[in-house]
C-alpha cells in the first residue's frame, strides 16, 4: 500500500512539476540566447514566476518518494513503473496546456499502460 | 570528416552518455537506499535520522552526480536533436536499468516483468515518434 502511494507520488507530482516547470517557462518566454550570462538572466527571470517554485518543490516530492520507494522495492520495478509519467504528462499536456494530443500518442501511452501492467503482475 | 558525419557521431556519443548514466544513476539509488533501510518501517520522527543517512550515502551521491551527467547530456543534445529523435531514443533506457539490477544488483525479473519492460520500451518508442510541438508560441 504503502509502496503504490509512493510510486503515485512519483509519477503525479513529478509530471505535476514538469508542467508547472513548462507553464513558468512559456511565460519566461522562447530562449534564444545561449551565451551564459544570457542563460543566468532567463533563469532569474523564471526564478520570479510562481509556478516554477511549485514546480521545483513538486519534483523535489517526486525525488524523495523516489528514494523512499527504492528502499522498498527493486530499482527493476520502480523506474519501468515510473514510465506512467507519459500517461500523466498527455493528460496533464491536454487538460492543463491546452496541447493537442495525437492518436498516436494516445497509442503509444496505452501500450505503456498495458507494460506497466504486466511489471506490476510478473512482480506478485 | 563532413559536419554531417560529426554532427552524427556528437549525437551517438551523447546518446551513450544519457542510456548509460540514466540508469546508472537510478541502480545507484536503489543500492544507496537499499542500506538506508526500508521505508516500511519508518516513523516521522525517524525522518531527520533518515535523511541524514540518505546524505551520507556515497552511492546515492554517486547516483545524484550521474543523473546530473544524464541531465546535461540530455539538455545538450536537445540543443540540435529533435526531442521527437530524442526521446525514443532514451526509451532503451528502462531496458539498461533493468539489465543493471539483473547483473550488478542480482535482482530477480519474471518472464512477465521482462516483457512489461519491452512493451513499456515499446510504447515510449511510439509517444516519442509523435510531433514534439503542437500548441502555437507565444
């Protein structure tokens, strides 16, 4: 129980920062500069944008139940399970972005699902 | 050598770096927390102590450092590679990991658990083939 509340953590809030990461980053705007100085003020500038402070703790929740998980279960479990953050991440992209989602990825995000699955019961 | 075949020879050389240092990284974790102990057992007034523990662990160190040497080589090669190239190209990476735990870790893997990672490979293969931007810039 414990361990499917963690790898949940996992692949929600770690896609969750993910998209809170890319909607600070549309507002910082398309990096076209990438001499170093340049890089320091974009990073600045995003440091200012609200979602991306969700975003960072977000991903750094992500990596603590990682760490958690992986004290319970087998590295060759937890990460192709942690592979459902492209599931997460068409939807979050869909609902939250407004980007159009192709059949194609749809597919590819079912065949992941149907992956995870038999991980899930090869392990019992 | 044309810019062509070097531009193709950069791109393999970070492609080994990220399917190597990728997994490489999270198999380091594993065996980090794997002596930290199990999450099972723990209380939150433990958690300080744990989080010590996690920050004294050499591996989990080593692991951090090499998912920052995967991380910057993915961010580099997203510089001139397309993300939809990219991507299904790093799906190999859930096959490396699991062909690490095997070997270095000796963990055990079902037939079932085999083919979950090859279909999941699969499927991240196809997510990754699609257009990597469909929404207009602002």
């Amino acid at each position: 129980m414990l361990e499917a509340l963690l790898l949940f953590l996992v692949v929600v809030s770690g896609t969750g920062g993910e998209i809170c990461v890319t909607r600070a980053m549309k507002r910082v705007g398309e990096v076209t500069d990438f001499r170093p100085l340049a890089i320091a003020r974009v990073i600045l500038r995003a440091m200012k944008v609200s979602w991306m402070w969700i975003g960072i703790s977000m991903m750094a929740l992500a990596f603590f139940s990682l760490l958690a998980v992986l004290s319970i279960e087998n590295v060759s479990f937890v990460v192709p399970i942690t592979a459902l953050n492209y599931a997460a991440g068409a939807l979050g992209g869909k609902f939250f972005l407004g980007e159009r989602v192709t059949p194609r990825r749809w597919a590819g995000v079912l065949i992941v699902c149907v992956g995870v699955t038999l991980v899930w019961l090869g392990k019992r | 050598m044309s810019s062509s075949h070097s531009l193709h020879l950069k791109t393999y050389c970070m492609l080994l770096i990220m399917v190597l240092f990728a997994p490489l990284g999270n198999v380091l974790l594993g065996k980090g927390m794997r002596s930290v102990g199990s999450a099972v057992s723990w209380t939150p007034s433990q958690l300080p102590h744990i989080l010590s523990l996690v920050l004294k662990s050499g591996y989990i160190w080593l692991g951090i450092a090499s998912l920052l040497t995967f991380f910057v080589a993915y961010m580099l090669i997203l510089s001139w590679a397309d993300f939809s190239y990219v991507q299904p190209a790093s799906s190999i990476t859930l096959l490396v990991v699991a062909l690490l735990g095997y070997f270095y870790l000796g963990e055990r893997i079902s037939p079932l658990h085999w083919a979950g990672i090859v279909i999941i490979c699969l499927g991240v293969f196809v997510v990754g083939n699609t257009p990597p931007r469909t929404t207009e810039a602002r």
